[in-house]
C-alpha cells in the first residue's frame, strides 16, 4: 500500500458514458442535470454544467471507456507519468478532448482507461433551466468487475491511488473474509473511485457530490418534477458515511446524489466493513408497503 503518492492530488473531472443514442441521452442530462450540451464531432456530445461534464459517445448501452482524473500542474503530471511507468504502467495517448496536452490514459485490467491530464479552457455553453444553478459536482465513479484483486492492485500499486474502506464477505467463522469492495482515494475525499466484485465487469454508477442534505431534497423535487422517480434511498451509506440516492437515465445508468462525503488525510487509515447490512446504508433497508407481509 503506497501512503504517498504523486497522484495526491487529483479530482474526478469527468467520464464518458457511451449510447446506442448519445444525442438524446445527453438531452436527458441537459434537462435533469442542468447542463449545457455541444457537438464534440464524431457522434460525441458534451454535456456540462458548473463542476459537472459527461463526454457522451455512440456505443454500448451503459459503456463507460474511460474516467479521466485532473492535477494540478504539469510539474505533478511529469512525476506522476515517471511514477506510472516505473511501476509497470504503459501510458497511452489521451482519448479526452477536454485536457489539455500532455495527457495519457493507461489501461486497467478490464481494459477501461483511466485517464490524466490538466483541465483545458472551457468553453462552456450557458445551461437553462431549472437545475442548472443547483449545485452538483462530478465527484467520483464506481464499476464491477470480475477481476476485484486485480483492480484492486492496479489502481493502489500502480496508479497510486489510496484506499479507504473495504467491504468483506463472511470467512465462514463470523469474521472478515476476502474483500469484495474497494473505495480508493486521491484526494481528501473518502473515493474518487471504487470497484466491486461482480460476475461481468460493467460501469455501475458515477457521483454527483451536493453541499448538503437541503441540497439533497432539492434534487429529489426537480427529478420528481421531471417523473424521473428514486430507485434506491434516500440513506446514508456506511462506507464513505454520505447521505445518498440514486436515479437512473434512460439507458440505465446509476445516478447518484451524494452529500456529506467523509473526508480521510493521505495517511488515514479505512475502515473494514462486513458486506451488505450497514456498509451499504446506516439507516437499513428500505420498505415497500405492497411488498410487505
């Protein structure tokens, strides 16, 4: 485990998420997200609000080819790519067009990029409506795999992003098992990314982060205002201890509003959560009244 990092600091700029229908999905997160959309050539879309931007691309349902992750200068983006390579990474050309030169993307073991670079200029269009003054920042990006302890290596050994918690399966004796989710940081914040251990690796949902739980009713209103209707919360989850709820898009993409995020030091030590119960929300599980017995 690396408690020191180049890498630190970095933020979530932002992803792309691909479409069987780009242009009408990047018309959704115009409407639900407030955000602004243009033509990025090639049957790309940018959608973009104030800390929010989703490169939307013609493709798979669901697809998500690449996060790309910014830093602060190019003086930490040298040392980080040196760091990189040294430690087994292959830097490839950037596929974002929202970075300035200088970028470089490596691929994971499920042979999604993560991309590095510094922000370029923006040239943001102005968004209407009535989310486009709501606060929401593109905050982190959580896939499933088949190849958890892979994953797992190669974003902390390689990458050198730190983790955080980890949730557990049971051992068989009541204690902690082998992990079977990873929350990984680089910056203060509790994750920027996370993976978790599933039968197909696959994108599972990307993080909107809001200042606080007014914030949060604020948004569950506008997406009831729009019959986009909550799948999963309102909670507060036990890793991470962000009160939460998610929205999917119309190709099924998770959404989630997040607020409250826990904030851990580059030397702070995760926590260990057993699966299921409390790591996935404090408050316990929903009930459905015609569910009910």
């Amino acid at each position: 485990m690396l408690d020191v990092s180049p890498l630190w600091p970095a933020d979530l700029d932002h992803l792309r998420i691909d479409s069987p229908t780009p242009q009408a999905l990047a018309e959704f997160y115009a409407g639900a997200l407030g955000m602004s959309v243009s033509s990025l050539g090639g049957d790309a879309y940018l959608a973009e609000g104030h800390q929010r931007r989703l490169v939307i691309g013609r493709g798979e349902a669901r697809g998500n080819p690449w996060n790309a992750f910014a830093l602060e200068d190019d003086e930490q983006l040298d040392h980080y790519r040196r760091f990189v390579i040294a430690r087994g990474g292959a830097p490839l050309a950037s596929p974002t067009p929202l970075f300035a030169q200088g970028g470089f993307a490596t691929s994971d073991p499920d042979g999604r990029l993560a991309v590095f670079g510094l922000r370029g200029a923006s040239a943001m269009h102005v968004a209407s409506g009535a989310a486009a003054e709501f606060p929401a920042r593109l905050q982190h990006v959580v896939v499933a795999s088949q190849r958890l302890p892979a994953m797992i290596a190669y974003y902390r050994d390689v990458l050198g992003f730190l983790v955080s918690d980890t949730v557990h399966v049971d051992d068989g004796k009541g204690g902690l098992g082998e992990a079977n989710v990873c929350f990984l940081r680089a910056n203060l914040e509790h994750h920027s990314f996370a993976v978790f251990r599933a039968l197909r690796s696959a994108s599972d949902h990307f993080a909107f982060e809001v200042p606080s739980w007014d914030d949060v009713r604020r948004w569950a209103d506008h997406f009831a205002a729009l019959d986009i209707g909550i799948w999963w919360g309102p909670g507060r989850h036990g890793a991470g201890n962000n009160l939460f709820f998610m929205v999917k898009d119309p190709d099924g993409n998770n959404i989630e509003i997040s607020a409250e995020l826990e904030r851990l030091p580059k030397g702070a030590p995760g926590k260990r959560w057993p699966a299921g119960g409390k790591a996935l929300n404090l408050w316990g599980p929903a009930w459905i009244r015609d569910m009910a017995g």
